[in-house]
C-alpha cells in the first residue's frame, strides 16, 4: 500500500502512477492511486519473488517523487519484517 499527498496542498493526490522498481530497473509491480490518494499492489509476493524492492516512484503530470528504501530511517532489524501481507 502506497498513500500519496500532495505537499503544497496537504491533500490526496488521486490518479499517480507508483511503481515498484528493482535494483536493476526492472518494474516489480505498479499502479494508479484512487481518489484517496492509495495506490494497493495485489498479489505482491509472486511479484518481488528473486527480487528485491530498490526505489519506489510515484509520477503525476510533471511531478515525480521517489523513495529509495536504503535512505530510510527506520532501521528494519529491530522489526519481523518477514510478516505475512495484509
């Protein structure tokens, strides 16, 4: 589950491609947010399967962001992070 908002208008931001891109650029999975502002992968695990997850991107109109999961924060050995999706 990916949640966009908009950071000028603190609003969601509804009909942005997100994509989940691999470490050698490959498109793992992708899809649009709804109104809401949330973009939900189905079915994510046969999709990373061999993969690992390296950057998400979420584009609209002129706009793109990203995120690289190495330059989060939240450190993820503290965490059972092998968890079953939702």
């Amino acid at each position: 589950m990916v949640w966009v908002n908009s950071l000028s208008e603190i609003e969601p931001v509804g009909k942005a491609k997100v994509s989940l891109i691999s470490a050698n650029n490959q498109v793992l999975c992708d899809g649009y947010t709804k109104a809401d502002g949330v973009a939900i992968f189905e079915d994510i695990s046969s999709s990373l399967e061999g993969f690992a997850p390296f950057v998400i991107t979420v584009a609209k109109d002129n706009d793109l962001s990203y995120l690289k999961f190495s330059d989060c924060l939240l450190p993820s050995a503290e965490f059972d992070i092998k968890a079953g999706l939702f």
